[in-house]
C-alpha cells in the first residue's frame, strides 16, 4: 500500500479536489438559464467550471435500449474520439452529447473569455461535475484539449497547462473507443472520477433503460436538489434499482472478463446474440472511496469496470434494502467523504499481478484495503487478468519494435532498386510489373517479407492487442508512411501484372491491402488532413484504371473529370516530393498513357511542364 497522499499519486492538489467538488454541488442549485459556474480567486492558481447536472430521465437516455450513439464522423466534432487504423469512431451517450451539444454554444463566447484569460495568466483549468454534469464535464474538456492551440496563440509554453477534468459520482460516457482514443492521445490522465463504493450512478448505464425507468425517475426526483419539500425515501424503488443494475453490471463485468483471461469458448459471444451488452466503458484515473478513510487509485480501465461490479457485493442478502439505500444516498455525500481529503491513506492499484488473491479477515496492507472495498478473490483474479491483458499489449509492441531493424533492411533494398531502376531510365514500377531480371525476383521477395511484418502490425491493431498509445508513434508514422510509397507501387504493379483486376476488380475498390489503409490512416490523422487525401502511394492504380477506361479515345470526356482531379494530385505530390520524378520518363506507363489523350487536354495540363521537361 502506497504511504502518498492522493494529490501526490494524481499530481494534483487536495485543495483543487475539494474546491472541484463544492463547486461541482453549488452549480447544481444555479438558475435554469446559468449554464455554468466559475471559481476564480485573484491568489489562486487554478480556474474551475462546474456545470449543473440534469434530473430528467430524458437528459439521460435518449432511447431504448441505452441511448448510444456513434460520433458523428463528417464533419467531426470529437476528430480525436476514433480508432485510427480500424477507422471506427467512438460511441457516446446520445442524451449527454445532445446537452453538451446545446450548452456549448451558448456558453462558449463567456467561456472562451474565462478560459482565454486562465490561459494567459497561466493558470490551471479545470473542469468539474456532479452525476449527470460529469459527463458535460468530460465532454468539455475532450473540445477544449483538441482545440487548445487556439487559446495557446502566441505563447508556446502555456500547452504544457492542458485542461483538468475531475467529475464525482459521473455515469459512463463513451464505449471502449472513447478509452482507447483518449490513451492514444496520452490525455486519459487529465481525467480524475471520484466514484463512491455503492454509488449506482456510476453504475447505472450499464443497464437498459427499459429495466429500470419507473424507478430511475423516482430516484433521480429524490436527488434532485433544488426541492423545496422534504421528498421520503425511495426505498422500494432503490432496491429494484440497485437489483436490475447489478445484474446487468455483472453480465458486463463477466463478459469482460472471459475476454481478459483469453477464454476461447464461443459461448460468450454466442450469448451476445441473445443478451444485448451495456456499451459505455470506464476511461482515465477513479479514485473510489471505500469509506473507511481509505482511497483505492486505479488507472486500468479493465480493472476499473470490474471494480464497479465486484465492490459493490452484498456480504448477505440481510443488508440488501440497506445496501441499496445507501446506493442512492452515497451519491449526494461526495463532499462530505472528501472533506478530510490530506488524511485519508491511499492505495495504487499499479501492479495488478502483486495482489494479494486471498480476502481473509486477518489481512493488512493492500489486502486490508481490498477487503474494505470489498473485493473478493474472484474479483482479484479478474484484476490480474488485467494487468496481465496490460503487460502483454506492451510485450507485443516490444516483440514489434525489434522487428523495425527488419523493416529497416527491407525498406533500404527497396529503395535501393528503386535508384538501380531510375539509373536506367526505368520507372521502377514498370520495372517490377515486367519482372524480367533477379533485381526485380530480389524486390518481390523483400515485398513480401515487408508485407508480413505489416500484416501482422495490421492484425495486432484489428484486435486491439498493442497498448492503446502505438498509433500515436510518431517514428511509427514515419516508418509506415515510408513503407506504404515505396511498397504499394510494387503491390499494384503485381496486381495488374497477374490481371488481378479482370477477376477481383479495380485495386482501390478491391485489391488494396489492409496494411495500406492502416498506415495511411496514421499520417492523414497526424497531419490533420482529410481521409483519403494522402493517396500517393495509389498513383499508379489510378493510371492503371484510366488506362483501361481510355483505351477507345470516344470514352475520353466520361473520364476528363477524373483525369484533371488525378494531374491536379500528381502537380501537387510531385512539388511535396511525395512522388519522384521516375513516373515521367519517357517510357513510363504513365508518360506512354498521358501522351494518348488529345492535344489540346495535354497543352493545357498542369503537369505537362513535367513531362516535356
């Protein structure tokens, strides 16, 4: 058991903390029209917005059966919320993202003000919430860390003051992607929950709306603040809550961790067919307080979702109305469980396969604290499971990075045939389409070589098997965008060599690798530019194609538009030096192809200074 205090583990003040949480319960009481709160006081060094949260069962759940909904991807309003290479986009709570969505323009001119002004003066923005306003929180602060160069302006230094969210009691927001974006982005450290040990609202999502509406409504009326009549305790309807929620949670919590442990029995997934699975998932530090003055850390969003089941057991079915109660109540009591925040002891659960597996009474130490949290030896099991599901994703990339001095050699006899080729006057991918001499036999066997290494990159990333962080390389960018220009060319050229394209159709729509794709992906979304727009590696499918569609000249206008978009391209790649100057000599398949279309297309091209040069 760590001997830090908390402030030392998150590096951040208890002080921050308790303000964070007293400003997150005032901003509940604001008027309807105060979309947020600010705390700024000339001496401090920080700057905190809280929002209010919402009561209505409809600021919660959108729909049946839990309200998901993918970001949408054009144009994006979260660019950073997406698997990059598996291009998939994150899910979000619709209700939640719907309410940031009307918030923030409302808000954002004053925001943008109050945050300008932090900026400038160098302090620390943080921004918090309290149950349903956690969310808003979070949502916030995702917008403000991709769009934090423009409140940087003109000082560099301040971007090493990035945004704070710290949220109390918060529902789940986003599935597995939203966790595996904000890894990759190395922001899931700005983001602190504090999470009571019987909380059910951290919990509550996990559930369908259709199990628990009667009684989510009433629960949601007994939190609400602004009463001005005492409201009785919904006791009944905290038991039924508190039921449905656990057993959907240990679904969740069991799934997961069949998955955890490599369980390769198709049950699992064949149950999926039949049962439909709560999507959102933890993301970034929570801290739950078991109440007995102690803290548990935990950074693992794995561990944290089994945590969220296993910690709020029922020692006996005698304590569940007890139990349950005290899983509404607990939701309200943020401020008064922090209150003496410096000494409380805290624990960090960062070596998940240290943990003492035996719950008995006796135990001191970590295991002392594990049992406050109620944690039993099942529930350790599935917590080693993921640290040992951690650990392999880095044994992997470790097993990767070794093979880059084999990428390394591979891409150097490429490119080294390539400058043989253009020392002759020969493109290199006409050179390896015909593949007459052992230099070409030579290429094709590196190409392969390459392709396996990347294929098995590719398939790594497809199941999510390299720590969240790899995409986020830059070396990696630079290594697979090197591959995808010099290896693709060979690839297309093998495709039309073996008239892959009479039988499969054309190498974009059907040919094109995976492992392309992927790295593609990579650069377009370091660079920030749109997707598909970094296709030079794809030069010479496009000729291919237009070769094929221009054979009879009377087809020439149905593809002119086509041909100016691909010479407008090749103007730009060839300037950027992201294609060389090989495609246009004078015996190239491009040159031979270009010279074919009229006289009077070819006198006014972009690129015939190119080739009459």
């Amino acid at each position: 058991m760590a001997s830090e205090r908390l402030g030392e583990v998150i590096s951040m003040k208890e002080e921050v903390i308790k303000k964070a949480c007293s400003i997150a319960m005032m901003a509940h009481k604001l008027p309807e029209k105060q979309l947020y709160l600010v705390e700024k006081n000339r001496g401090s060094s920080d700057v905190i917005f809280g929002f209010p949260g919402s009561w209505s069962i409809s600021d919660w759940f959108s729909r049946s059966p839990f309200g998901e909904k993918k970001i949408d991807p054009h144009p994006p309003q979260f660019a950073s919320l997406r698997s990059i290479g598996n291009d998939q986009v994150a899910t979000v709570n619709e209700a939640f993202l719907t309410r940031f969505q009307a918030i923030l323009p409302a808000i954002l001119p004053q925001l943008q003000n109050e945050v300008g002004k932090a900026v400038a003066e160098r302090k620390q923005i943080v921004f918090t919430g309290h149950s349903s306003a956690g969310p808003i929180a979070v949502l916030m602060t995702v917008w403000f860390l991709e769009n934090l160069e423009k409140f940087i302006k003109s000082d560099p230094s301040t971007s090493r003051m990035p945004p704070i969210c710290i949220t109390f009691g918060s529902p789940l927001v986003g599935d597995f992607i939203f966790n595996h974006a904000l890894r990759r982005e190395s922001w899931s450290h700005y983001f602190i929950h504090f999470v009571m040990r019987y909380d059910i609202v951290p919990r509550v999502l996990l559930a369908p709306l259709s199990s628990l509406e009667p009684e989510l409504k009433i629960i949601l009326h007994f939190l609400n603040p602004k009463h001005t009549t005492p409201v009785p305790e919904p006791t009944e309807e905290a038991s039924a809550l508190y039921v449905t929620v656990m057993r959907n949670a240990s679904s969740v919590a069991s799934h997961a961790a069949c998955h955890l442990m490599g369980n390769t029995n198709k049950l699992s997934d064949t149950l999926l067919s039949f049962i439909e699975l709560s999507p959102y998932r933890p993301f970034g530090t929570y801290v739950f307080c078991t109440g007995d003055r102690e803290l548990v850390v935990v950074k693992n969003p794995d561990t944290v979702l089994q945590i969220l089941f296993y910690s709020s057991q029922l020692s006996s079915e005698v304590e569940g109305p007890e139990i349950a109660l005290r899983s509404v109540k607990d939701h309200l009591n943020y401020q008064s469980e922090l209150q003496n925040l410096e000494t409380k002891g805290v624990a960090h659960l960062d070596n998940l396969q240290g943990l003492p597996l035996s719950s008995n009474v006796g135990a001191a130490g970590l295991g002392l604290v594990l049992n406050n949290l109620g944690l039993s030896t099942r529930a350790r099991l599935c917590l080693c499971a993921a640290g040992e599901l951690e650990e392999q994703k880095w044994r992997n990339q470790e097993k990767i990075n070794k093979k880059k001095i084999d990428i390394e050699r591979g891409l150097l006899a490429l490119e080294g045939y390539k400058t043989r080729c253009e020392a002759g006057r020969v493109s290199y991918y006409d050179a390896f389409k015909l593949s007459k001499d052992t230099d070409d036999f030579n290429a094709n066997v590196k190409r392969l070589e390459l392709a396996g290494i990347f294929d098995e990159i590719k398939e790594m990333l497809k199941r999510y098997e390299l720590p969240d962080e790899f995409e986020g390389h830059r070396e990696w960018i630079d290594i697979g965008t090197r591959y995808r220009r010099i290896a693709e060319p060979l690839d297309i050229a093998n495709y039309y060599r073996h008239l892959k394209n009479e039988d499969t159709g054309p190498y974009l729509i059907k040919g094109r690798p995976k492992r392309y794709r992927y790295t593609q992906r990579w650069l377009e979304y370091a660079l920030k530019i749109s997707a598909g727009s970094s296709g030079e590696s794809c030069f010479w499918a496009e000729v291919e194609e237009l070769c094929l569609r221009t054979i009879n000249m009377g087809l020439f206008e149905d593809v002119k538009a086509h041909i100016l978009s691909l010479e407008k391209q090749v103007d730009k790649w060839v300037q950027d030096r992201e294609l060389g100057d090989d495609i246009f000599f004078e015996d190239s398949t491009f040159v031979k192809w270009w010279k074919t279309l009229p006289q009077l297309h070819r006198s006014g091209s972009c690129i015939a200074k190119f080739i009459n040069t």
